[in-house]
C-alpha cells in the first residue's frame, strides 16, 4: 500500500516528477495545474482517510512503572501490546501559503487496547495478576508543515514541523482490584497520552522521509505510446496562496529514444484562464505547443505518412473515375486500380484561440498506377487545409477515461499541381474528389487516432467528473471535479 502522506502530496501537486536532463531554472511549463480550495478540501479528506486506513494499527513501546499504592506499598506495573486499532477525525483543514502547506486534524479520538500485569511483595508471598484494558483518547490534535522545493526539475518534500497533542484519557480495566484501577490511573495517564504524541509524530516524519525519496523515484516521462512520451519535469517551486495550489511542468512531447525537441517555442504571456475554475476542484492547463511538439515528435519517427489502396474499396481508386479530371491517365491507364500516398510536408500547426482550436495541415498526395503489380506514380498534389478540432474532455469514463481526446472537421483546403508525369490534371474538377478523399478516409484515420484521447497528469484512483473546456489564446483548459475511488 502507498505512503499516506504520498496522498498528501499527489493529491496537492497533481503532477509527476523528475525529468531526463537538467534544466535552466530559465525554462517554463507548458502544462500548468491548479488544485483550488475545493480541491484542496477533497484531497484533504482523501489524505486523511488513507493515511488512518494505513497507520491503523499502531503498535506503541510498553509502559512499565513502579508505584506506591497506600496500604499496598510499592507494586510493579507493566502496560504492554498497547495498539491503537482505531481513530476518527472529527475536523480537519489545509492552509497553503508560507511557509509553506499545513494540514491539521483537530477534535480526533483514537481507541486502544493492551494489557497489563503488576506485582508486590509481601513479607512471605510476591503476589500478582493480569488482565487487559481499554483507552479512549479524546480531543487529539495532529498537524504537520511540509515545504515543497523544486531542485533540477524534481521535487523535494522537507517536513518543516508536525506533532500530536492528546488532551484527555480514559482507561477502562477488566478485572483488577479497585485500588489497581486508580493505581493504573494515576501512573499511567500521563504516560501512554506522550505514548501516542510521540508514536504520531514519529509515524509522520518516518513516512515524510520516505516520500522524499519516492518523489525522487518517480518516472522521468510519462509513456503516450512506442514513439512519444511527454516531459514531466518540474519547472518551479510550487506556488501556494490561501486560495489554490499551482505548478507547472515541462509538459512538451519528446520522442523515447530522446529526440532532441527544438525548446524555442513563445510561450506567452501568463492567461487568467483559471479565473475559470474556482467552483471546480481542479483546472488543468495545456499550452498549443504541447500539441505542436507531439506533432513534430510524429513526423521525425516517420508516422504521417498514409497509403491508401483499394483494400478499401473506394471508387474513386480507378483511372475510371478520373477520366474527366486526368484525361491522359485514363487514356493510358483505362481502368486500372490506383493508390495515393499522403505524406505530411510539415508537422500540424496548432492555433488555439478564444472560440476554439484551428489546425493547418500541409500534404503531398502522390497519385499512383498499379500496373501489372508495379507502383507507378504519375502526378502529386499539394494540399494545405484548415481543419477546426472540437475538444471533449473525459466526462464518459466508459471511452475517455481521464483523457482530453478530439475529432477534426474540414474547414477549408487549397491544393495546386506540384508535378505530373502524364499531361495536366483539371484541378477544378479534381476538388470534388480530393475533398472525398479528406472526408471519407483521412480525417476519419486521424480521428480514430484522436479519440484515443491523451492522458492528462493524474493520479491513479482520481477520476475528472463534469468536466468544462475554456479557450484563451494560445491555451486550452479543463475545469473538472474530482472522484476517488
């Protein structure tokens, strides 16, 4: 089972860590994250009862003591398997800010159990017994202040104070003399209360260190697919104001054998976009050159390029439905099968702008022959089309499961002979029937790709619900609460 306090921390950061090189403390993120106070709240309770859940049970040191018991005289006692099985909060509350985020849970009771055993001597016989008992702790307080730093694009967990503050005890022997009760009473209270302060205490800051070190441990870049993963590095200390938590990390795509992505992108100007989102419990910012990178990392593995044949069984693959648009190839060709290579010239320029985002896609489509088996290429095509992208975020888990996905819709296009091997083509009439082949093969191929949606830096168990897109220029933002499971 993870850390609790892991919870503390991947709940109010949202974000993993480490990159795969050093960088400039000049360098800015691409992908930003906001936990508002709502968020705050709900990632609170979720730390708390993880971090119960996980603790519980709590083994504490045994107690012994030597006491005087009036008309007794001097009896031994030992307290041991003291265990606190369970605990309940009553109220909690985060405060963010310098310096830097606390998180108190006040008005908590906790139930033990243990056993105990005493012995005294007489002047002719030691007499003793045992038995077990219970404690019930009340108005307990615990807090803690932990500090985040950003240290070559990882990030460092200091814990800057915690500690735990029993207020009241109530012991509940079963068996025992009358005298033993209050015996136990009067040596012990006192004792297993900074039992359980300092059993807390030492529990919270054994599980800080151990979440400092699987920070460090964290992936260097989150996986899309075999060709692309995206730089998860951190790019600044957190930010924490008595209203929200905001980072932001590198966020551009790279390919995974460590393609060297050009990092001359103008990122611009800070956006009050997240002005959005304070009635949800998180806003996730994505930059266009997060897009724009992916696919530039796409085009160097060489994966915009698309045959298209008749394996598909469109009409428009014959010399037969050309003869008017590319009269010499039908005369030369009559009714021979076709095929079209589609390479992309230039990877897609994404342009996100307050109405929604615009995609301009340059293409060379080479027209083919198949001639008794041979592939003969007769003319090529240049195309540049402005699509417009509809963004869904993942408000139906059953498809888009913490994923912001999209589908691509023709907006316009331009195309000019780039060369011909067999007379002119009549680009008037060749319009109809690029425009098919837009419509009906390659935008469809893209948005069976698109759907598949692309994973935004969450984590595993969280769930976005009622999720909202915003546009602003240059950014796309979702607003989503949240659900644990």
């Amino acid at each position: 089972m993870a850390h609790p306090l892991f919870f503390l921390v991947v709940c109010l950061v949202l974000a993993p860590a480490a990159a795969a090189h050093d960088l400039q403390s000049n360098e800015e993120g691409y992908i930003s994250l906001l936990l508002t106070n709502k968020g705050v709240d709900f990632a609170k309770d979720v730390l708390i009862n993880k971090a119960v859940s996980t603790i519980i049970p709590l083994q504490l040191p045994d107690i012994e003591k030597s006491v005087k018991i009036p008309l007794i005289g001097k009896v031994h006692m030992i307290l041991s398997n003291i265990t606190i099985y369970s605990v309940n909060i009553s109220s909690s509350y985060v405060e963010t800010g310098n310096p830097g985020l606390v998180l108190v849970a006040s008005g908590a009771t906790a139930s033990l159990s243990m056993k105990w055993a005493y012995s005294y001597s007489t002047w002719l016989i030691v007499i003793s017994d045992s038995g077990d008992a219970s404690v019930q702790v009340k108005g307990m307080e615990v807090g803690l202040t932990v500090a985040f730093k950003e240290q070559g694009g990882t990030l460092e967990l200091s814990l800057l104070d915690c500690g735990c503050h029993v207020q009241d005890i109530t012991i509940k022997l079963n068996g025992g003399a009358s005298w033993l009760y209050q015996g136990i009473v009067d040596a012990f209270q006192g004792s297993i209360g900074s039992a359980v302060e300092n059993a807390i205490s030492k529990k919270i800051k054994e599980e800080i260190v151990k979440l400092d070190s699987l920070l460090q441990s964290l992936p260097k870049q989150i996986p899309i697919d075999h060709v692309a993963a995206l730089n998860a590095t951190f790019v600044d200390s957190p930010a924490l104001s008595n209203s929200f938590i905001e980072l932001e990390i590198n966020g551009l795509f790279t390919a995974t054998d460590d393609f060297a992505v050009p990092r001359n992108y103008d990122k611009g100007k800070k956006s009050s976009l997240f002005n959005n989102c304070p009635a949800k419990m998180i806003g996730i910012s994505l930059h266009e050159d997060v897009f724009n990178t992916a696919g530039l990392v796409y085009l160097n593995a060489g994966c915009m390029h698309w045959i298209v044949d008749n394996s598909l069984n469109h009409s428009f693959l014959n010399t037969a439905a050309w003869k008017y648009v590319y009269p010499q190839l039908y005369l030369q060709y009559p009714n021979h099968d076709m095929s079209l290579n589609i390479s992309a010239t230039s990877s897609p320029a994404v342009k996100i702008a307050k109405n929604g985002i615009n995609v301009t896609i340059y293409l060379d489509v080479t027209v083919n022959v198949l001639d008794d088996s041979k592939v003969i290429p007769v003319a090529c095509i240049s195309l540049g089309y402005l699509l417009v992208q509809e963004i869904y975020a993942s408000c139906s888990p059953q498809i888009l499961w913490n994923k912001i996905a999209g589908t691509l819709k023709l907006k316009s296009f331009t195309m000019s002979l780039k060369w011909s091997e067999i007379g002119n083509v009549h680009m008037d009439l060749l319009q109809p029937v690029i425009f098919a082949l837009l419509e009906t093969v390659f935008i469809p191929y893209v948005n069976l790709h698109l759907m598949r949606g692309f994973p935004l830096p969450l984590i595993h168990g969280f769930s976005l619900q009622n999720a909202e897109i915003h546009y602003t220029e240059s950014k796309i933002m979702t607003c989503s609460n949240l659900l644990y499971a």
